[in-house]
C-alpha cells in the first residue's frame, strides 16, 4: 500500500500541474497481499482523486482478485 500511495501523490502533484495529460497504471501485484477492505478502499480513492483532478486511473487485477461488491463503500 506504500507504493499505492506514494504514485497517488505523485499522480495527484503532477495532475494539478498539467491536467488530464496523466495516466497511473497498477498491475495487480501492488496489491498482492492486501485484503478486500483495503483493496476497495484504494479503488475508490483512486476513483475519487482521478475524478477530481481530471487524470487516469488503470488497474489490472487478476481473476478473482476484484473485492466483492459489497466491500465498497462509496462508488
């Protein structure tokens, strides 16, 4: 969740600096051991920030590895 956080930062900085012209890509081994809760908690965040600074969020997760979708709170 470290480098999760720390890519957010740096896609947030470098989005209110020129916007739109960014695109944050994870593969599904940032998440490799992390739970559902966190894992839908880091998706809507990431949601919510790209949304609101007008950049792209791309996450590729493995069969199975999506969390239910009851996990998620907010979208």
């Amino acid at each position: 969740m470290e480098i999760f956080c720390y890519d957010m930062m740096l896609a947030e900085r470098w989005a209110a600096k020129r916007p739109g012209s960014i695109t944050l890509i994870h593969d599904s081994n940032i998440f490799a051991d992390v739970d559902d809760r966190q894992l839908a908690a880091a998706l809507e965040l990431a949601a919510e920030r790209s949304k609101a600074l007008n950049f792209q969020y791309i996450c590729h997760l493995q069969f199975g590895q999506a969390p239910a979708p009851g996990v998620f709170s907010r979208i």
